[in-house]
C-alpha cells in the first residue's frame, strides 16, 4: 500500500489546492528541507540542523520492533513534507467527511470549534480569551508561543535547549521531524513563576498547531510550574496521514511540568511521536497520554531522571476500537540520579478485534542509589477477537533499589455485569460503567472538561458493542 | 394484604444441573419469609434464578411478581418492577463510586432528574438512617470494603432504590455478631420506615432471625421447600439441625 499522505482528493479537498502559496513535492529531497528553512527564514544553525538530520533521516533504517508490518506500509517517497498552514484553512467546511461532523455533533463541540478541530478554520471564538492570556502571561515573563515563532523572536533560549533531549540521531521518526518540523509549541517559565491555568495548544490559534511534524519545547526554570495540554477528545480530522511530532521536556531543579494529551486521530494517520523530559534535582515531570483513533500508534513518554530526589510520572490510556487499529503505547522511565522515584500507571482497552500493546522500559542506572518505582499496566478486552500484549522491560544495575511491577489482562466478568444489571442498568450501561471505573485513574488527573468529554467519547465508542 | 410474589413448580439447572425442584412459595406485601438451609440446598440458586442471572435457566414453572411473569426478564427489568437482590458476596468495581454507581441506578429504576445536590442530600439521608459515614459515598463501589461494610451497602442501595421485595441472600454471613447485629438493624430500620416493603431473607443461621421477626420460615434441602412454618421453626433448627428434616424428606421419596 502506498500511504496516501494527500487524501485530499480522497475527500474532495482538491479545489483549493491550485491557491496554495507554497506545497513542497512529494518525496524527501535535500531541497525541500533547504526551501522549508528559506521559506521560514530561519538562522543558519537551524538550517544546518535539518540538513543534519536528513542526512540522518536517510541513513536510520526503520525500528525494528513495534508494529514492524504496519510501519513498512509507509511509503515516504509519496508525502508531501510540508504545506503552508494559512492555506490549509482554506479547506471548506462542506467537505469535511460525513462522520467526523456527526461525531461533533453527538459530543456537542460549539460549531465555531468544529471548523477549527477539522482544520478548516484558524479562526476561533477563544481567540480573545487567548490574546488577554497572552497578557496575563507576558506580565509573569512567560513565552508561549508557537515553535517558528519562538524560534524568531527567542534564538537564544531555543538555540540553547533544542534537540538537546530528542536529538535526530535518537530513532527515524526523530530524525524525519528534525528535517521537516514545523509548528508545535515553545514555552518557557521564569524561575518561580507558577502558571496557574493550564497552558492549552486550543488557545494558540491562527498558529500550525494541528501540524504533520510538530515541535514542542517546553522548559520549565528553577522552581517554576507548568501545566500544559495538547489536543481534546474530539477525532482530529487531517488529511496528511503521517503524524510524526517530537516533544521534548525541561524541568530545571525543583520545577514542576505536567503535560497532558488527549488525542482521537481519524482512522488513516500514523502517529508516531517522540516525547522526552529530562527531571533536575527536585524536579517533577508528569505525561499524562490518552490515546485514541489513528491506524497506528507508536508512543512512549519518558522521562530521565537526571537530579536527586527528581520524581518522574507517566498515565497512560489507550483505546483500540477495531481490527485496523493498533495501540502500541507505554512509557520509559530512566532513574541516572539517586534518591528519584518512578510510576507508571498504563491502562489499556482494547474491543472490536483492536490491538493494544503496553511497551515499557525502566531503567536504574549503576551508581543510582535507594530508587524506587513502581509500574502497573492493567489490560480490558472487551471481546475474544480483540488482543492484548505487555513487553516489560527491566534493566536495573544497582542493587539498592525498590522496584514493584504488577500487570492484570481482564475482561468485563459476567458476575460483575450480573450485579449492576440487578440494580436496574442496561447491559450497555453496566459496561460502560466498568470501562469508565477501568479508565478513572487517568480520567481523575485531567481538568474538569476534559474528563467530561473524554467520558462522553468512551460511551460513543461502546455503543453498538453489545452483542 | 395483596399477592407480591407467587412461585409456581420453579425448576431450574445451570450448566445442564437441575437444581431446583419444583419450587411453590408466595409472600405476600409486607411480610417477610426467611428460607433457611445448609450450604449447597439450592439457596443462593434460588435468589439468582429470582433476580434473572443468565447462568441459571428456568425449565419449568413460574415466577409470577407484582402480576408480571418474569420468567423471561433481564435483571434490570426485574429491578425495574421493585425487585432487589442483596448479594452474598457483592462485587467490586474499582474507578466508580458509591454516589455515582447510585446516581446512575437511581436514574435507571425511576427515571428521575434530580440534580447532583438533590441527589447528594437523598443520599446523605439514607446513609444518616443507616448510620454509614458520608465518606463512602466517595469510595469505590465495595473496593477495600470489610465484610460487614459490604453488607451494609448492599442495604445501602436497597434503601435508595426502593423496591417492593428485597431478596437478601445471606446478609448474615461472614460477619462477626457486632456487624451481624448493624446488619439487621439497618434492615429493621428500613422496613419500620418502608412497612409495605416484602422481604425473603436467605440464612443458616437462626441469629439474624433474633432481630428481624420473620412472618414464615421455609426450610430448604436438595433445592426445594421442605417445611414451611412460623418463627418457631428457626427455633426448632437452631435445636435440632436440619437432620430431622432431611430424613423426613427422605421417608417420604
């Protein structure tokens, strides 16, 4: 199969092709990484940077583990690398596909926001709400920005910090996001400032946020805090079909970064992210991962823990609905310092012949004293023809440590179903009641809307899964 | 005083099994019936045949309740008539907490739309009746719980949903005589309240009959009635055991 990344004609998308400003061709070329750099302007490190990594990009071979068949289908000589967002908007509502509308619909997204979740609008109601943020935030001396910009009016913080956590040489996909990035986002907090309000990707409008190769770099200075979160429970319509972001995590000593994504990608994307912090002394780092749609996943927060008494945390949620998707997600905790401290929570639900994996790595490096950690990875399958895997791995070098692993594979019991039913619960409802009692140590840790809209997102999957 | 529950000849199997045979019994609005046996009579058969467990097929007979044959009802529709079922051993389900399992079972069985706050203060109430801390409302539904608590809750949720017969399988059981005896007041306390309220209680043990006054005893053995009687009888198994009875049953085959 050719991955078809331009599924614009797939979706009618077509007409407003001829007005773009600039589309590179497909395939990966020295030049398009040359005119992706003029056309953004960019300092000649950056421009280097990309042509390293391309150089990189070409020499990786694909990983070897994972979903090895589904990654090969990629065929990278027939994407488009890059598309200038601004005319991206400029695809109409009307040709939004039929589903994804309904969907909206059923899950009460405002029509304002519809428009910018399908990616055919920029323009968006927050946009005040964003532009005061911006005020409030620019008092306390915090920059949040979207990636280019950041990199043009900052040089210096992002020239300091960027790649320094995911460097190109780090896997493929890395390597491909270094050549070709574009959008995501740049946060940085002053030493001791504490934000408040959640810092949210929605607010950063009229921005590339919804890009193919995004780039984040959020770092948090001495004693600072941050909340950030990317993405909502709504199935993010896009027509390019490889998603391949890299996100990377500052928590200078005694800060706090917590980073939160809900993502429902539409049924054709591969998404294949690399996310990284690094957790100074005293340091907090928190990914909280909900992981929903695409055709395939490959995601894994990690989190090093490189200062003593650093404490590092990953939640993870994934949904397999259906035999052509598979979840392949988990976490990497790597303990360098002594004294940190570790939990992986990962959950996983899997139904309708999907797949989900839970694929985890820690690691105690020698000379890391009194570490402790612990890892819980619990599986629901909700029939026979879905599947479940866990690939736990343990590579701990010092003696010293206290490491606590536990992992359950269940499916919903009948004695369960049985009870609730007896209180007056449809079948439907008693699933769903169990599903959603799997899912709240993830859903307990988002704020308030997003809980409610994540749970209204379980029970549109579930229905029509009785049977 | 009106017919609640009318069992005709119930015979019913689970994996091909038949356990029950040929099951008579009627109670009446408001009276309470306890069936005693040993373990392994049929007893907790009988309550999950009653409620509509899909393990347990009905091959004969009738379960006629409130002037509706259930025979072929799902457990919800069951609810949905006024029957309750207190579990022996009831289930845990980690994530949903006592309040919203509650709110959401409440909803199903009366379709009401009291807000979150009405809700909270009718709950709140039940639980002062009950003398259950308010902080269960916020726990999981029976994770962690001691056994005394899950049998409390389990008259918890029979208080919120108001059925018309409570079938309450082994309340006593595994309980030490202090939570015994919270146990079967909570249930005292709610039929005083709800004095319309029918009750079968399932036992072994002739103690929780010390506090609730049962209008008829019915000794079970082999998966049918065997005796049928006023409280006196509990008195006399007390004394006697069920052996006298099993032989009696025996003679007459």
């Amino acid at each position: 199969m050719a991955l078809e990344l331009n599924n614009e004609y797939q979706y009618g998308f077509h007409d407003s092709e001829e007005n773009y400003a600039f589309k590179s061709v497909r395939g990966l070329t020295k030049e398009i990484v040359l005119s992706i750099s003029k056309m953004k302007n960019e300092p000649l490190w950056m421009r280097e940077f990309r042509l390293k990594a391309l150089e990189i990009f070409y020499k990786k071979p694909m990983p070897k583990w994972g979903d090895t068949e589904l990654l090969n289908e990629i065929d990278f000589e027939n994407i488009f690398y890059y598309v200038k967002s601004s005319e991206k908007q400029e695809k109409s509502w009307e040709d939004v596909p039929k589903e994804i509308k309904n969907t909206f619909d059923r899950l009460g997204i405002p029509e304002a926001e519809r428009k910018f979740l399908a990616g055919v609008s920029a323009q968006y109601e927050s946009e005040v709400v964003y532009h005061s943020l911006r005020e409030d935030l620019k008092k306390l001396g915090v920059i949040f920005l979207d990636m280019d910009s950041g990199l043009r009016e900052y040089p210096d913080i992002v020239k300091k910090y960027f790649a320094t956590i995911v460097p190109p040489e780090d896997n493929k996909f890395a390597a491909l996001n270094s050549a070709v990035w574009s959008g995501g986002s740049f946060i940085y907090i002053p030493p001791g400032t504490n934000v408040e309000i959640p810092l949210q990707a929605y607010f950063r409008i009229n921005t590339e946020n919804m890009g193919q190769f995004e780039r984040t770099l959020i770092i948090a200075d001495e004693g600072s805090s941050v909340h950030y979160i990317e993405g909502c429970t709504a199935p993010t319509y896009s027509s390019d079909s490889l998603h391949s972001a890299v996100v990377e995590l500052i928590a200078l000593k005694n800060a706090k970064i917590r980073y939160t994504t809900i993502q429902n990608w539409s049924k054709n994307v591969y998404n294949l992210v690399t996310k990284r912090a690094v957790a100074h002394e005293g340091a907090v780092v928190e990914w909280l991962d909900g992981n929903m749609g695409s055709k395939l996943t490959m995601k894994y927060p990690s989190i090093y823990l490189v200062g003593e008494r650093a404490h590092g945390e990953v939640v993870s949620v994934a949904l397999a609905s259906g035999s052509d998707q598979h979840q392949d997600a988990g976490a990497k905790i790597i303990h360098i310092a002594s004294n940190t401290t570790s939990v992986i929570t990962s959950k996983s639900i899997s139904r309708n012949g999907g797949r989900a994996s839970y694929r985890g790595l820690l690691k105690v490096h020698k000379g890391a004293k009194n570490v402790k950690s612990t890892v819980k990875c619990d599986a629901l399958m909700l029939d026979e023809i879905s599947r479940s895997d866990t690939y736990p791995t343990m590579e701990i070098s010092e003696k010293c440590v206290q490491v606590e692993h536990e992992a359950t594979v269940s499916k919903i019991e009948d004695e369960k179903l049985f009870y609730l039913m007896s209180r007056g619960l449809s079948e439907e409802q008693a699933k769903l009641m169990i599903v959603n009692g799997f899912m709240e140590p993830f859903v307990k840790e988002l704020p308030m809307e997003y809980a409610v809209e994540l749970n209204r997102l379980i029970e549109l999957e579930m229905e029509g899964s009785i049977g | 005083m009106p017919e609640l529950l009318k069992i005709k000849n119930l015979q019913a199997e689970i994996d091909g099994k038949k356990i029950l045979h040929g099951l008579d019994l009627q109670i009446n609005t408001g009276e309470i019936h306890a069936v005693m046996g040993r373990n392994g009579s049929g007893k907790s058969t009988f309550s999950n045949t009653l409620m509509g467990h899909p393990a347990y097929k009905i091959s004969s007979g009738e379960i006629n309740f409130n002037g509706t044959v259930i025979n072929d009802l799902k457990p919800n529709e069951r609810a949905k008539l006024g029957l309750f079922l207190g579990f022996q051993y009831p289930l845990s389900i980690p994530g949903v907490t006592v309040a919203s399992f509650l709110r959401q079972a409440h909803k199903a069985l009366k379709g009401d739309t009291a807000s979150p706050r009405d809700f909270r203060k009718l709950l709140y109430e039940k639980m002062d009746d009950l003398e259950i801390e308010h902080a269960f409302a916020t726990r999981y539904i029976n994770d962690g719980f001691s056994g005394g608590e899950k049998k409390r809750m389990e008259i918890l949720q029979m208080a919120m949903l108001e059925p018309k017969l409570a079938v309450l399988d082994e309340p006593d059981s595994g309980l030490d005589i202090d939570s015994l005896k919270l146990v079967a007041q909570s249930i005292n306390k709610y039929k005083e309240k709800n004095p319309q309220l029918g009750v079968l209680l399932i036992t072994h043990y002739q103690r929780i009959l010390d506090y609730l006054r049962p209008d008829k005893v019915h000794v079970f053995i082999d998966g049918n009635i065997v005796e049928s009687g006023g409280p006196e009888l509990a008195v006399e198994l007390e004394k006697k055991g069920y052996d006298w009875l099993a032989e009696k049953e025996a003679a007459k085959a």
